[in-house]
C-alpha cells in the first residue's frame, strides 16, 4: 500500500501544474509506514488500494475539485459521482446531479474515513446555491477511529452501495446501505458517528426513491445520533441540521424547515465562527425559506450577508458563488429593486470576464439575466443588444437548431416585441411595425426549432415505451418543449393581433388576424393535450398560457368583427 502511495506521488510530481501546496496531503501519506505510525492510520491505509487510488488520481487529473470543499455545480444521483477530497480537519460539501447538496465532514482530526453524506435541497425555484470551500474551523478532537474487519465491510458496503446509486439500481443500494449499518454498529459500536452517516445515507436513499416516509425517521434518527454522540452544539449536528431543512423544503414543510435551519445555523455560528462559508450556506437556505413565507426584506438582507461572507474569505468568484449572487439578482428583481440587481449582475460579468473557469453557459445566462434586468428599466436597445450578444456566443459553441439557441431567440424576440409596443406608446408606427416584423421572424425561428425536437422526443418516447423509465424521462422532456412551444405560439399570437392596426390595407389586416387565429388554437391543442397528462408540476404555468391565448382569440374576435363591418 505505501509503495502504491509512493508511486502515485512520483507519477502525480511530473504532471503540469504540479506544486509543493498540491502534494501536501500526498507527501504526508507517502512518508507513512505501518511500523512507525498509529494503528488508525496503518488501517485506514490497508481499506483498499482503490479508494486512494481514485482520491489521489482524480485530484492531480481533474476528476475532483481543486481543492477540498469546493465544487463545480456539477453532481450525482446520491453521493458524488466521484469521490470527493478529504481534509480530515475540514468539512466539505458539493453537488448531486439532481440539484442537491452534499455535506461530508469529519469528527475528529484524526480519522479520514468518517465521512457523513448529508443532502439538502438547493434547486427550488432556481435557487442553486449551497457552498463550502476551504474551512478554517477544526471541529472537536474524538477518540482514534476503530480498525478492523467490520470498519473494512462497512468501507467497502458503502462504496458499493454509492456505485449502484449512480446507476439508478436502489433497490440494490438499499440493501448495502443496510449492510454497511449493521457493519458500522459491529465495527465503530452503535454511539459512534458512522452510525450516524449509515442512517442519514438511507434516508437520502429513500428520499431519492421519494418515499418521504421512510426517509424522515432515518434522518430524524442521524440527527438525534450525532447530538448524542457529538454534542448538542458540535458542528457536525449542525450540518445535519441543514440538510433535514432541504429534506423538509422539498416537500414544501416550509415551517419545519425554517426551524432547521434556525437551528443549524446557531450551532454553526457558534461552532465555526460567523465568517465561516458555511455558516454563511446555512444563512443563503434560511433567507430562502423567509423569502417563500413572504419576509422579502428579511431573506434579502440574509442572502447578502451570505454573499459578504463568501467573497470576504477569497471565494467570490468560484461557480456556486457566481450561481448564489445569480439568486440574489433574481430576487432583488422580484423585489422591484432593479438598480442592485442590475449591479449585481454586472459583476457576475465582470468574475467571468477575469475567469477562465467558467464554461460558456455561465456568460450566456448572466447576459440573458442583465437584459431582463435592463429591460424592465426601459433600455430596450441595451437589452436587445445583450441578447444578440448572448445569441453570438451560442452560435459559436451550439448547432443552430439546438434548444437552447431557441430559447434565447424567443428571449430576443420578447425585447423586440416591447421595443414595438414602446415605439407605438411614442406614435412611431413605422418602428413599431418594425419591431413587431422582427419578433415575428425570430418566433417563427425559435418554433421551428421546438418543433423539430419535440418530434424527436415523441419518437424516442415510443421507442421506449417499455422502458418506464426512460419514458418517464422523455415525457418529462417533452412536456417542457410543449410549454416552452406553447409561450413562443402565444406571443406569435398576440404580435399578429397588435400588427393588425398598424397595417393600412384590409387584405393585409384579415392575413395577420387569421394567422394570428391559427397560431393561438395550435397552442391551445397542445395545452389541451398537456392537462391530459396530467402534469402536475406544470399545471400552474400550462393554465396561465391557456388564459393569455383564450384572453387573445377574444381580441382577435373583437377585431375581425370590426374588420367585417368596415368591408
């Protein structure tokens, strides 16, 4: 084992970049020997050649953050889908694929296996945030790990398990996250905090099988382990705290959440300091969870003082940072208070103009965001000019007819389309015209484009029809295409119907009214097929497009009557 360590070293030492700060935890690892060094140490290296292999692979190759606790958004079903780095004085935190967060730390400086994986919803309503970079706060010393056969089975039960979670096998993972439990009790004895880890990683299990009532006693017990075993003010509780708080969220137990997270967030202050990163994660969740009760200032003035906190200790221009100060642009928009959330998304461009680890996705969402910011300040040619900037950037890295490039060209025609109804506000009917034409073209653009990928989604979906679910998973893309199809359809619609008095000749007004008329039923048939499905997560957003085209074909109604009588 230590010659593997040692030839990891050598090989990691001739790669670009390599630094004396980057071999560190390396050098340590190398220099041990089972002669010389504590038992905890000698078994926690004799766990198995592959999990340092990867830990220590994956930092010098990329396949991890670059350091402990930070992480680049993205994540994986249950536990990451690579193994995260380890500081045994630090707590971590990073990504799943589905949107979640995940907490590991560890309960005693000396013991590198003690890794809790706690989840926490981040991803509701847009909101993406939940971070922890470097810690500077070490959590209180316990006893030496255990090692022996039942901590080795409990390892290697968890691993296996974390691997079937990645493949979407959980009724497998069930059971040897249930393996690994009965491992750790034997192994660690029943008060210790891997206990803990074993019951939280079920519940996490359950809660990904959305079988909420299973999942909330596992949780409920992780907690009330960790405080028996930890102490009640012990960091560790706090953390866990946090994610039972993400647990409640998704579930829209806004109420208990809230006392979660008022919770965690007093012991982390008071564990790790009130300029800690995640103390200032805790304190992001919460305003969340005040801005869903409706306390609008409240949650504001905590999501800022999280943002104070991340950049005061050097991590303002890392990915989640970029993705919390996104949030609070959002929000202070809502707010109605445009010129912060202009302000603030104006840095964002900045970071990742002077950031070359941001992907281009990140600068065609902050310009999209500044526009919609711009625009409803009135600044109709700076937010077009946004947009076709953002536009730029995906034809450079996107196929033309990719979704997403539909997305930013019925984003482009909405500013086109207020710039018509500004022009007309001024009585310039020929910009007005103009702008309306405009939007028109890009409608008809972007349609085409959803038009041709929903038809690719109906096809895979009858493809796989035996397989629930991948099907499930197909459906749920094509609903979105069908909403998002079904929006681009209603402004189509509704600029046919504001063309109509902008045109002189009758030929030309009863063309725009018909096409108009056919546009707007196309995407109520679609809309009508949507509720069918029974889609209720969208069903809000289906009903209010299905009103905003019943709401214009009685308009168009109205002004073909009118249309008729003057003939």
């Amino acid at each position: 084992m230590i010659l593997r360590v040692r030839e990891l070293w050598k090989v990691a030492s001739k790669k670009p970049g390599f630094t004396s700060e980057r071999s560190d935890h390396l050098c340590r690892l190398s220099a041990l020997h089972p002669k010389c060094v504590p038992g905890e140490w000698t078994g926690r290296l004799m766990m198995g050649v592959s999990n340092t292999r990867a830990t220590f692979l994956g930092r010098f190759w990329g396949k991890f953050p670059s350091r402990p606790g930070s992480s680049d958004g993205d994540a994986a079903a249950l536990v990451p889908t690579e193994r995260p780095l380890y500081n045994p004085l630090k707590g971590q935190s990073g990504f799943y694929l589905d949107g979640t967060e995940y907490v590991a730390f560890s309960k005693s400086v000396k013991d590198g296996s003690i890794f809790v994986y706690l989840a926490g919803l981040t991803c509701l309503l847009n909101a993406t945030i939940s971070y922890a970079a470097d810690q500077n706060a070490e959590l209180q010393q316990q006893p030496q790990a255990k090692s022996n056969v039942n901590t080795a089975k409990w390892r290697i039960f968890t691993d296996k398990a974390r691997d079937l979670c990645n493949q979407g096998s959980f009724d497998d993972a069930e059971r040897y996250f249930y393996k690994a439990l009965e491992a750790a009790k034997l192994g660690f004895g029943e008060e210790d905090p891997h206990v803990a880890t074993c019951y939280n990683n079920l519940g996490e299990l359950f809660r990904m099988k959305k079988e909420y009532d299973k999942a909330e006693p596992l949780y409920l017990e992780a907690v009330k382990r960790l405080r028996e075993s930890s102490g009640m003010e012990d960091g560790s509780v706090g953390f866990a705290l946090h994610n039972l708080g993400g647990f409640y969220l998704l579930q829209r137990k806004i109420e208990q959440a809230r006392s979660c997270y008022e919770e965690a967030l007093k012991i982390k202050g008071r564990a790790l300091g009130l300029d800690h990163p995640e103390y200032a994660n805790t304190m992001f969740h919460l305003g969340e969870v005040l801005r869903m009760q409706g306390e609008v200032q409240d949650s504001l003035a905590l999501i800022r003082d999280s943002i104070r906190i991340v950049e005061q200790v050097g991590l303002g221009n890392t990915k989640a940072a970029i993705k919390r100060m996104t949030r609070f642009s959002e929000l202070l928009m809502l707010a109605g208070e445009l010129v912060e959330a202009e302000t603030v998304q104006r840095k964002i461009l900045q970071v990742l103009d002077f950031s070359k680890d941001f992907s281009f996705h990140y600068r065609v969402a902050a310009l999209q965001n500044l526009s919609n910011i711009v625009q409803k300040q009135g600044k109709s040619d700076e937010s077009i000019a946004l947009l076709e900037q953002s536009i730029r950037i995906l034809q450079e890295n996107k196929a033309e007819n990719d979704i997403q490039m539909a997305g930013a060209l019925s984003k482009l025609a909405a500013a086109w389309f207020h710039r018509g109804k500004d022009a007309v506000s001024k009585k310039d009917s020929v910009h007005a015209l103009m702008g309306y034409e405009k939007a028109d073209d890009l409608l008809c653009k972007a349609v085409n484009i959803a038009e041709v990928h929903l038809s690719e989604l109906k096809a895979k979906k009858t493809s796989f029809e035996s397989k629930s679910k991948q099907t499930n998973s197909v459906q749920g893309g094509s609903s979105s295409i069908v909403l998002f199809l079904s929006h681009c359809l209603s402004l189509l619609g509704t600029i046919r119907i504001q063309k109509f008095d902008l045109l002189a000749d009758g030929e030309e007004k009863s063309r725009s009214l018909k096409d108009s008329e056919s546009v707007l039923r196309y995407a109520i048939s679609l809309l009508e097929e949507l509720m069918v499905l029974q889609e209720n997560r969208s069903v809000s957003e289906v009903w209010k497009i299905y009103k905003e085209c019943s709401n214009s074909l009685t308009e168009l109604s109205i002004k073909l009557s009118e249309l008729q009588e003057q003939q």
